[in-house]
C-alpha cells in the first residue's frame, strides 16, 4: 500500500507569503527535526529572522483524485 507523503508549507509571517514547500515520507519519523533544520536553512539563505517563519502540514493539496 502507497501512502500519500505529508506535504508542508513554509511562510514568511511578515508578508504571509508561501516561502517553500516540502514533502516527507508520511511513515517515517523525525519530521521535527527535518521541518526546524528547513526553517533554519531558509532564514539564513533568505536573510529573514527565523522567528518569523512558520510552517503548516498542507492539507488542501491536490491528490490527483
């Protein structure tokens, strides 16, 4: 059985803009780390405190159904 990955959403809370998307195996552990470690790596290739990023699990994605 395929299981869909879990998709995320990461914003710039400042302008609310979708900033980066990301996918990860929906079985598997450790999304916490990988998902802070991404917040992380884009505040600092993009200059933006880190703070004022967030992130969601997108639940609205198209599934091709």
């Amino acid at each position: 059985m395929i299981t869909e990955p879990k998709r995320y959403k990461f914003f710039n809370n400042e302008t609310d803009n979708v900033i980066y998307y990301l996918s990860l195996p929906s079985g598997e552990s450790g999304h916490k780390e990988i998902l802070e470690s991404t917040k992380l790596k884009l505040a600092v290739e993009n200059g933006i405190y880190i703070g004022s990023i967030y992130y969601i699990e997108d639940t609205e994605h198209e599934t091709g159904k």
